[in-house]
C-alpha cells in the first residue's frame, strides 16, 4: 500500500459537520454565494455514508442523514488503515467539489471513481 504520510497512533478529529458548516459560513462572509445548509448536510452525509459502506470505517457513525448534528464528528479511530489512506488521498478532493456540486448522482460518481481508483493504486480487494 503506497501511503503518503504514516497514519498517527494519536487519537484526532478527521472532519465534522460543525467544520463543514463553518467553512462555508466563512466563504459567506468572504462574499462567495451561499450553498444552501441541505447541500452541505447532504455533502457531508453522502461521504460518511460511502465510506461506512465501503468498510473503510470501524464502526457506523452514523446510520442516516437524520441522525446528524453539528456534533458529528469523524475520528482518526474511526477509520480503518485503508480508510485512513482513502481520506487522506481524496477528502480533500472531496471538499475542494463543494463549490461545484452538480448533484448527489454525479457526485456520487467522483466517489466511485476515486475509491476504483485507490482500490488500484493500493491493492486492497
């Protein structure tokens, strides 16, 4: 597995929705257009929910975009090894997509692209 930086063994916050919320409320307050709350919620969910589907964590944190809160929050222990490097390698790609959202379905598709592609590049199966 080609990994960018050794994984801590320290326990740490990965993201949260609160996080989420806040960077966009910033870019607000930098005079960017608003993305509506329900698209960050959904963002953010849409993630979480991939990963947690895809094994890439070690438990369920959560089981629906209903049971999110500003206290959601993703953990280092959260995550498995390859979820770590999963995180490490696109999160940020992920992220960087908010401002271009074009809709769960094509967004879902980045997802799937990305994983396809790191399942590749790291020979896990």
């Amino acid at each position: 597995m080609r990994k960018k930086h050794p994984r801590p063994t320290y326990e740490f916050a990965i993201t949260s929705l609160a996080w989420q919320r806040d960077i966009e409320a910033n870019y607000q307050r930098g005079g960017f257009e608003p993305i509506p709350d329900e698209v960050i919620v959904r963002r953010f969910w849409q993630f979480l929910c991939f990963i947690q589907l895809h094994g890439l964590t070690t438990r369920t944190v959560a089981s629906s975009p209903t049971e999110l809160s500003d206290d959601t929050i993703l953990h280092n222990s959260d995550l498995t090894e390859e979820g770590f490097y999963f995180i490490q390698r696109f999160h940020g790609r992920w992220l960087n997509r908010t401002r271009k959202d074009r809709g769960e379905t094509k967004e879902e598709s980045f997802l799937i692209k990305w994983y396809d592609q790191f399942l590749v590049q790291h020979d896990v199966a």
